[in-house]
C-alpha cells in the first residue's frame, strides 16, 4: 500500500494510505498533487525521449 504523508494543522506529520488521501484530501491539495506527479511523469517521458533520439543520431 502506498503511504503519503501529510502536515496536520498543529504542524503534525500525518501518514496516509493512497486511498485515504485521494477520500479525504480537500481539492487544492489533490490538485497540487496530481501537478506534481505530472510534472515528474513529463520530465521522465522528456528525458527517456531525448536518451532515445540521441541514440538514434549515434
């Protein structure tokens, strides 16, 4: 199971399972999330697509 993690009110750091982020999180959080694992997924493809196409030109 995938566990996150979570900053409480009192500054607390909460564990959460995947399933209890995605049930409980308020909207801008998942939001600000799901951004980040985008922006990571587009950075990988990105650099896997330049590794590709600077083989090609080898």
């Amino acid at each position: 199971m995938k566990v996150t993690t979570k900053r409480s009110a009192a500054g607390h750091i909460d564990r959460l399972s995947f399933a209890d982020f995605i049930r409980n999180a308020k909207s801008d959080e998942k939001k600000r999330v799901y951004r980040i694992a985008l922006d990571e997924a587009t950075k990988t493809q990105n650099d896997l697509l330049a590794e590709f196409h600077a083989k090609q030109r080898a």
